[in-house]
C-alpha cells in the first residue's frame, strides 16, 4: 500500500499506525528505546532515593520546608491533561481527522510549556529563596538531576509534536506520518508516567520525611 495515496475517512485504516512495515519498525525501535529510558530513569530515582538525607546540618534547604506542593500538584495537572489531550489527538488521527488532531496536539504543546513554565518557576525559587542549588549539597545534586532530566525530556517531547505539525501541516495524514505522531504521542505518555513517580516518590515523600 502506498503510504502517500490519498485516503478518506472509509478508507482508512483502523490502525493507520501499524499498516506498514515501517510503521511497526518503528513501534520495535521505540520500544528499545524505551526500555533504555525506563533503565536510565530507575537509576536516577535510585540515586536520590539514596542521596535526599544527604544535606548538611548547616543548611536550612530540606523538603519537607521547601517544597510547595500546590505549584507541583498544578504542575501535576497540567501535564496529565496533556496526556489527555494527546490521546484525543490520536483518537482523530485514527478518524483520519487532520484539523481536530492538530488542535488537540497544539493544546498538549501548550500545556507541556506551561508545565515547564512553572517547573523553570519552582528551580529559581529554590535557588533564590533557599540557595538550594546544584552543588550545595548531596541532596540538591540528586534533585536537580532527576527532575531537571525529566524537564529536558519534556523539552523533547515538545520540540517532537512541533516539529511533526510543522512538516506535515500542508502533507495532512498518510501511512508515513501516523506511526510518527503515534509514537510521539506514547512518548509523551511515558513522560507523564515518569512525573507521577516524581511526584509521588519526590515531593510526597520529601514532605512526610
């Protein structure tokens, strides 16, 4: 099947992102991927699990004073909507339905960099108001690590989504570029998989001690 012909909403596949062979190399190669990303990301939270005690006697930059949990829990929300926003997307990708997808991706993006927005927020609060940084500790190491690594996984996710909605915007959808925006679309789901542990496993944690 030519992955470039043109299609209306009968002829389309129900799953337009496995159809070709591409398509399901790429499901393969970014599952790989992904079981890297799972290894990597274990080993950071397993390194601030080990790490968050670690904080001189001296310094007054502990969680359970420093972290605000309603700008996380805001934080929290507006990337979980994101991932909601994305499965709509998908689910008028798969209606073949251009327009209605690109909006939904457009407002995930928009939500990702508030989310961003306000995490950008939370590290320049955190130095200024705790002289909590990167160095000052054990603790701040670890912490800046693990999120400000996911940060710049957001930072990914988004430059994804824009960069697919930007080449294809005159294409519209075809068997070449669903398996894209599919895949783009689980790797953001993964990233707000890996906030929640953050949320939970970080800023929880850290406030109950």
């Amino acid at each position: 099947m030519d992955a470039e012909q043109k299609f209306t909403s009968r002829t389309w596949p129900e799953s337009p992102e496995k159809t070709t062979l591409e398509g399901k190399n790429k499901f393969l190669g970014f599952w790989l991927f992904l079981g890297g990303e799972t290894v990597l990301f274990a080993s950071l939270f397993a390194t601030y699990l080990a790490l968050k005690d670690k904080v001189p006697s001296d310094d007054h930059a502990l969680a359970i004073d420093m972290f605000e949990l309603p700008l996380v829990f805001i934080m929290t929300m507006l990337l979980l909507t994101s991932s909601l926003t994305s499965v709509y997307a998908m689910y008028h990708m798969k209606n073949y339905n251009f327009q209605k997808m690109k909006t939904w991706l457009i407002i995930t993006v928009g939500l990702g960099l508030a989310f961003l927005g306000f995490e950008i927020y939370e590290f320049y609060h955190y130095v200024h108001a705790f002289e909590h940084t990167f160095t000052s500790s054990a603790f701040g190491s670890a912490f800046y690590t693990l999120v400000g690594f996911h940060g710049a996984h957001v930072v990914v996710g988004l430059g994804w989504f824009l960069l697919l909605l930007i080449r294809n915007t005159n294409r519209g959808l075809n068997l070449y570029n669903a398996p894209k925006f599919f895949v783009a679309s689980l790797y953001w789901h993964f990233i707000d998989v890996v906030w929640v542990f953050i949320f939970t496993v970080v800023y929880l944690m850290g406030m109950v001690g």
